[in-house]
C-alpha cells in the first residue's frame, strides 16, 4: 500500500502552481484555495510524484487523464460554486474534479463509464474527509435522473454536442459547463438552463479533451 505523504516540498511546489493559475488568469481565490488543499499528487502514481505539480495533463488508467490544474480551475471557477450545491459530474477519472468541488462545499455526483476505473475509486483513499462525493458507474449522457435536479453541471469530455437528457435534469437558472468539439479542439460552454426549458449560452476559449463516449466500457 503506497503511503501518502503531504510534505513541505509538495505544499510549495503547490504554491507555485496555485501562484501561475492566477497569473494566468483565475480569479477566484476560492477555488485556487480548493485546489492548494487538495494534493494532486495524491491522484496520481507514485512516479509522477516530482512533477504532480506541473501545469500539464499525466494519463492514468484506461487511456484516461488527469486534467491540467488550469483546466480544473478553468471549469470550476467557471462553475459558480457554491457551498451546498448538488453537482452532477460526468467523468470521474482520478477524482481529483470531483475532490476540489468537495472541497468547495458542494454535494457531488459523479459517474465514470469506465469499469476500471469506477472500481478503482471505490476505494477512493479521500471518503473519510469527502462523505460528500457519491460515486456511480453509468452512461454520462443519461445522467442519473433518479437524482436530478441538480444545480449544476461539470463535463470533464469533449462533447459532441449537448446532451439533452442532461439538460432536462439542470434545475431552472442551473449551469452546465462542458467542452464542445469543434474540430480538433474543444470550446468551453455554460449554458444556463431558463424557466421554459430553453438555455442562454456563453462561449469561451478552447480547450482538448479525451472524447465523451456513450454507453458503459466494462
């Protein structure tokens, strides 16, 4: 059992990182708190240990990724978080999202399509410290509508277009913030869900993510 192990050296090279996000743009000093509390190098093998805290994207199991810090910040302060919102995450990957937005104080609900994966984090070394993350393997384009509504969306895939099932499980003024493919890269969206059903969309910049796929991988 590898031993987890938070030492100054981590929490420093943390700073660093922590010190670029904002240089690079992100505001909220509320989510750069969440992500200097959560240890990335947690989420990752024991080999990258030295450079958890580089600005970059490391693969993990099932030809999947651990998104780069400035993505995740990216997404989350894009997200609105607030304390006690029910969240529905698709793509759970290492868990790191799904961590920061327990660290925020948000209810999350995260589905992984990958079975590997999914048992992989049933384990999740965090379930003491995060009781607020609920695990479920399943097609994140069907949602988990015996859950919904939810006050907010995270799409940690690239789309291929926004999924209505999705939708109709946002509660009216929700968001929904996910990656849409547009060729080879991905544009971020919010959308925000109004009273008749129909959605406001913001567009921002571009982004590249392992795609959405439909359907469970066992």
């Amino acid at each position: 059992m590898r031993k987890l192990e938070d030492t100054y050296q981590h929490k420093g090279l943390r700073k660093k990182l922590i010190d670029s996000l904002r240089t690079k743009g992100i505001t909220s000093e509320l989510v750069l708190e969440a992500m200097y509390n959560v240890p990335r190098h947690f989420f990752l093998d024991s080999a990258f240990d030295k450079i958890a805290y580089e600005d970059r994207a490391f693969p993990i199991a099932a030809d999947q990724t651990i998104s780069q810090p400035y993505t995740v910040a990216y997404q989350t302060q894009l997200l609105n978080v607030h304390r006690g919102d029910k969240i529905l995450e698709i793509g759970t990957g290492s868990v790191y999202q799904a961590s920061v937005l327990a660290e925020l104080g948000a209810w999350v609900y995260t589905i992984e399509r990958q079975r590997k994966l999914y048992d992989t984090n049933k384990s999740f070394f965090f379930k003491a410290r995060y009781p607020n993350i609920k695990f479920f393997y399943g097609d994140g384009f069907e949602g988990l509508p015996a859950y919904a509504p939810f006050d907010k969306i995270l799409i940690t895939a690239a789309a291929p277009f926004i999924p209505p099932k999705l939708v109709t499980q946002l509660k009216t003024g929700g968001l929904m913030v996910l990656p849409v493919n547009e060729g080879d890269k991905q544009r971020m969206l919010r959308l925000t869900k109004k009273a008749d059903g129909s959605y406001d969309e913001e567009w921002f910049d571009y982004f590249s993510f392992v795609p959405m796929l439909k359907g469970k991988n066992n």
